[in-house]
C-alpha cells in the first residue's frame, strides 16, 4: 500500500522552513500532500489561498509525489479522504512541542489509525515563520530569504 502523509498548514506564505520538512521526510514516504487549511466563513490569509497553492505547486513542479490541496474539514477526516495514515509537522522549540502535542493526541484519539511524525527543524531555520515573514513584508523589508525562490512575494 502507498504511504502517503499529509502535511497541513496555512502556509501563509510557504517558508524556506516548510519547504525542508517536505524534502527531508520525502524519503520515508511515497506521497505527500501538502494541505492548506482555510475557514470559508473568515477573511482568506494574508496571501490569497490561490496564490499560496501555487506557488507550492511551482515549487515542487518536479516532484510529481508532491502535491498541494485545500481543505475546511477536520484535519483527520481530510487525511482519510486522501487516503493518508500519517501527518507531518515540523519543531522549532519546545513551545513548538507543547502545541504539536495537544494537536497530535487529539488527532489521534479522532483517528487511532492516524500517526502524526515530527522533524526537528534544521538549526538555521528555526527562526523562520510565517508570521515574521508577513511582519517583514508589511515593514517593507526584503523578506526573500526566507522563502523559496519560486516564492514572488512582489506578485499581484
Ligand atoms: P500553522 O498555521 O498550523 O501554524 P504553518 O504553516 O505555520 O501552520 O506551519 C506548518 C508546519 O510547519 C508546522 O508544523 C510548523 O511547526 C512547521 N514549520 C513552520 N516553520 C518551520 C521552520 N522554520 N522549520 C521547521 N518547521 C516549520
């Protein structure tokens, strides 16, 4: 049987830090999904949901074990949906830990057959977020480091 995991996040904007977890657990697995969570009922994100999937598709336009989804449902009913036992997150600290925790046993109790797998981050990249990422741009910094090439954050 395929072993697919499904990476779930908002993405917002996909960061240098996502992108190495995706590479790094690449390896254990025959598919991953990256999967943007979006709420219809509240503003998008800072980046449009369209923007965010393609740009994860650009990036990964070589990789055809990779793809990008969106999802409103329940994490784990999505990941039953899509046919993966195993969901893959990244950990920066021990703040990191203590969120991931609560969420990974809650999803397991949700899903018993659903296993949630941790990478620790690359030490250089433990300070890259999301968030600071949208802090930067909004100051009008040059936040281009900090996210894959394919990554236009100038784009209309
Ligand atoms: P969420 O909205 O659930 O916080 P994010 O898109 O911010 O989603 O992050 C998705 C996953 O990527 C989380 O598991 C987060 O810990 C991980 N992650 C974010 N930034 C990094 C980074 N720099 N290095 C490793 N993992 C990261």
């Amino acid at each position: 049987m395929e072993k697919t995991a499904l990476f779930p996040g908002s993405f917002d904007p996909f960061t240098i830090g996502h992108e190495s977890i995706v590479k790094r657990a690449l390896p254990l697995f025959d598919k991953i999904i990256i999967a943007i969570g979006y709420n219809s009922e509240k503003k998008e994100g800072y980046f449009s949901l369209e923007k965010r999937m393609n740009w994860i598709k650009k990036i990964f336009a070589n990789e055809p074990r990779i793809s990008v989804e969106k999802y409103e449902e329940l994490t784990v009913d999505f990941c039953k949906k899509m046919g993966a036992k195993y969901i893959l997150r990244g950990l920066r600290t021990s703040a990191d830990f203590e969120y991931e925790r609560a969420i990974a046993q809650t999803n397991h109790y949700l899903a018993t057959e659903i296993d949630t797998v941790f990478f620790l981050t690359a030490p250089e990249l433990t300070p890259i977020n999301s968030t600071l990422v949208r802090e930067v741009i909004r100051h009008g910094g040059n936040a281009s480091i900090f996210v894959p090439k394919e990554v236009d954050l100038k784009e209309d």
